[in-house]
C-alpha cells in the first residue's frame, strides 16, 4: 500500500505559539521537524488506525524555549516516533514535555531525546507514556539521555510511564552525565587537541537524533542552530 | 629514543611504579612481561601522559627533550603511539573523521602537507589492507560495535595511520584467536623500521613467537627485575616467574 507522507517544516520564533494541530488519517503519515530557539511551542499529533508519525525537533537557546508534543495513538497499528535534542547555553532555560498517549491497543512508540547545558544553562525533560487500560501490546520505548559541560549547568530528566494495560513492553531509561574522559582522552593519544576533541565527542551526541534528518540542509540549519558561530 | 631513570608514579595516592629505568633505541623492539598487577599497563599509561597518574619522581626522555612536560595530544604528535588494551567506543564519531584529524595533526607535527581528500582516502584504503580491516568500517563510529578482534586491528590500523616513532601496545595479543593474533602480528612486522621502536607488553609468550623481540623485561611490583635476549621470554613460559621472584629481594 503506498503511503501519502506529508512533511512539514516549522522554523524559528515565527512558528508560534502553537506549532499546531495535525490529524494523520488511516494509512497515511507525517514527517515534522521543527527547529527553534525562542518561545513557547506546542504540538498535538492525533494517528489514526495504521498512521505514521515521525516527529523531531531541536531547541537551542541562550535565553527561554520550550516544547510540549502531546501525540495520540488512536488507532491500531498506528506508530510514532519521536526525536528531539535540546541545548541551553548561557543563562538559557530549554523545557521539553512529551506525552505519548496509546489510546488502542497495537500501537508503537519510540522517543529518544538528548539535552546539553552549557555555561549555566538549565535543561528540562518531562516525557510521559500513557498506555490506556485497553492498550494491549502496546510497544513504547523512551530515552533521555543528557550531558552537562560545565560545573554549573544543570539538566532534570523525568520519565514518567503510567501503564493500566498488562499486555506490554514498554522500557525507559534516562541518564544525566558528563562527557567521557575515556573517549577524550584516547582521542587526545592520536594527537587530537583537547578542544577537538570536546568537540567531536559533543557533535557524536547530537548527530545520533541529527542522522534521522534525511534533508541535508535542513540538518546543517540544525546544526548551525545547536553550535552558532562562535 | 626514549630514556627511562627511576620513574616513580602513583594512582590515588597508591605507589605503582618504584623507580624504573629503561633504554629504547631507534629500530629496537622491546617486550615488558610480568605478573598481573605488576604495573605493566601503569608504565605504558604514564609514557602517554595519561593524567589519571602522578609522576611523582624520575625523569623520561624522549628524543632528547623531557617527555613529562608534555600534554598527551604533544606526545601523541611527536610520534608516541599507544595501542589500548580496552579501545573505547566513541558513538557518533566516524572512523574516517577521526583518522582525518589526527593524520592531519600527525603530519603537521612532522613538517608535510595535509593529504587532500581522495589521498587520505587511498592511505585509509591501504592502511586498512595491512591489517585486513574491512574499509566499510571507516563509516561507522570509533569502535562502536566492532568485534574484539576487529577493535585491536583497528589499533594497529591507526598505527600505521599515524607512522609513529615509539608505539606501546598494551596487551594488544590479549583477547585475539590465534588468526587475529598473526594478523596483527604480521602488521606490527610491516611496520617495523630503523627509525622506530615498539614496546610489547604482554602477558603470553605466544606474541613473541610472531613479532621477535630483541629485548624482554620482567616488570615486578613497579620495577624491572631482570631483563634479557628473546630465550627470556621462552624461559618465562616454560618456568614462570617464581624462579625470578624469589630472588628478588625489595
């Protein structure tokens, strides 16, 4: 069966207050990636049986940002999937909140989400997973992994699942740490300057949600977003 | 090349090396065997500048100026190549990125031109053959799921990447069949020259038999007790090292 896909794009502070309301009907699926540095932003995605969703976003800032993405499985079969990496510099504040929602049964969700705060920056991720007492293998997975670079940034990762279904697998795991002074100090024996090698493992992080971008300048905008110029 | 006088170093406080002294000269190949716990990995760690340890006396050499006053990436530039005994995985970083940066670090410190793109990738290709690396590999990240056979062959690959002057392998035999084993032997080989110098350390005899030293050292609680020609290594295995320890008085 071939799939309608539908993509969308939203971009900088412009994008609004509301990111906006998207229904993905049977069958068909979503691509949205939203890039921002400023603002409150919120999303809802509604799936309807056998829809698709691939959802993800970069939040970049030295001042406040914040993203809240509730998605709704309502329809069996339907699969979402969520990317998102945030970054607070300076005195920045970035938030995130996620809800999954798996309404019917069958359905699957996937979140990965990655912070860094750097200088005294503040980051924040709220991911909730809800499986509804009818939810029968319902598959979800949720990930927050998060780096601080500096002795006075800090990141909060709160996962939260409430499952009333039985029939389940559903996994999470968060992670709250510094870069790997294994892995810069090897990089360091072959010769890499100890800024290089900061830098490298850094952009290691991010490129593992930036890979899922498939459009190639839009991954460097996004890039561009998380390191600008210095 | 490299002069070693009473090196003493210490990890939290713990005395682990307690006054070593070791020559190496250009061409020569060492091999540094001992007991677990002797601090054989320690000396290869504090050679690299591995900031975990503290120098806390002796004086090393190298090319004639002084190596403890050198960052790691210093050391690493001016020819000091350590294969690890435990590589690390570095997600997210490309094999050909790394290789990239540090060859381009490498080969300013030696005074030539940085390779252009389609060079580097042919001196990747190569490199990769010594060692029968599969150059798929270079797509993938540092590491990051490679087997463990794949791993020291990846640390021998970046040896011959980087052409260094000195190259310490800790344990690299460690963890290999007996395939792997005369893979990466038989890359040690290759690059073995008049200008360089390698330091083998290991635990079995059975690297010795591919990759011949000219010197083997027995490291014991943090000095080298005894040293002598290749048939060292040969007694060590048939005999152990009792016969050497209980006559080594502290």
């Amino acid at each position: 069966m071939e799939q309608k896909t539908r993509k969308v794009v939203l971009r900088g502070a412009g994008c609004g207050e509301c990111g906006g309301c998207y229904e993905v009907a049977a069958g068909e699926s979503l691509e949205l990636y939203q890039l921002c540095g400023e603002d409150d932003h919120k999303v809802r995605v509604t799936l309807a049986e056998g829809a698709r969703a691939k959802l993800l976003f970069v939040a970049s800032t030295s001042g406040s940002v914040s993203y809240d993405y509730r998605v709704e499985l309502n329809g069996a079969g339907a699969e979402a999937e969520l990317w998102g990496l945030f970054a607070a510099r300076e005195r920045g504040v970035a938030k995130v909140h996620t809800d999954m929602r798996h309404n019917v049964a069958d359905c699957r969700s996937n979140q990965q989400v990655r912070g860094v705060a750097d200088d005294e920056g503040y980051g924040l991720f709220e991911g909730l997973v809800y499986v509804a007492p009818d939810a029968q293998r319902t598959e979800a997975y949720q990930q927050s992994r998060n780096v601080v670079l500096s002795p006075a940034a800090r990141i909060q990762t709160l996962p939260q699942l409430e499952i009333y279904a039985d029939d389940v697998k559903c996994s999470h795991g968060a992670t709250v740490g510094q870069m790997n002074e294994e892995q810069i100090y090897y990089m360091r024996q072959r010769g890499l300057s100890e800024e290089d090698a900061r830098k490298l493992q850094l952009g290691g992080f991010i490129r593992q949600v930036l890979d899922r971008v498939d459009d190639e300048p839009l991954r460097e905008e996004m890039e561009r977003l998380l390191f600008p110029a210095e | 090349m490299l002069k070693v006088k009473n090196l003493h170093a210490s990890v939290d406080g713990k005395e682990i090396l307690r006054g070593i002294d070791f020559e190496v000269k250009a061409g020569e190949v060492h091999a540094i065997m001992g007991p677990n716990g002797s601090g054989k990995s320690t000396f290869a760690s504090v050679l690299a500048g591995n900031e975990k340890f503290e120098v806390t006396a002796g004086e090393v050499e190298y090319e004639g100026e002084n190596l403890l006053e050198m960052s790691i990436e210093e050391r690493a530039r001016k020819g000091i190549f350590l294969g690890f005994q435990y590589p690390v995985e570095i997600p997210g970083v490309s094999m050909a990125n790394f290789m990239k940066l540090a060859v381009a670090e490498r080969r300013k410190a030696q005074g030539l031109e940085p390779l252009t793109a389609g060079q580097m990738l042919k001196y990747m290709r190569e490199k990769a053959a010594v060692v029968e690396l599969d150059a798929k590999l270079m797509n993938r990240a540092v590491n990051e799921g490679f087997s463990g056979g794949e791993k020291k062959k990846n640390e021998i690959f970046q040896m011959a990447m980087l052409e260094p002057r000195l190259s310490l392998l800790d344990e690299t035999d460690s963890g290999l069949d007996i395939d792997a084993l005369r893979i990466v032997a038989t890359g040690v080989n290759r690059l073995r020259s008049e200008s360089n110098a390698t330091v083998l350390i290991t635990h079995y005899q059975r690297l010795l038999d591919y990759i011949v030293p000219d010197f083997v050292h027995v490291l014991y609680k943090g000095r080298i007790i005894y040293s002598g020609g290749k048939e060292l290594a040969l007694k060590l295995e048939k005999e152990g090292y009792d016969w050497l320890i209980n006559d080594y008085k502290e």
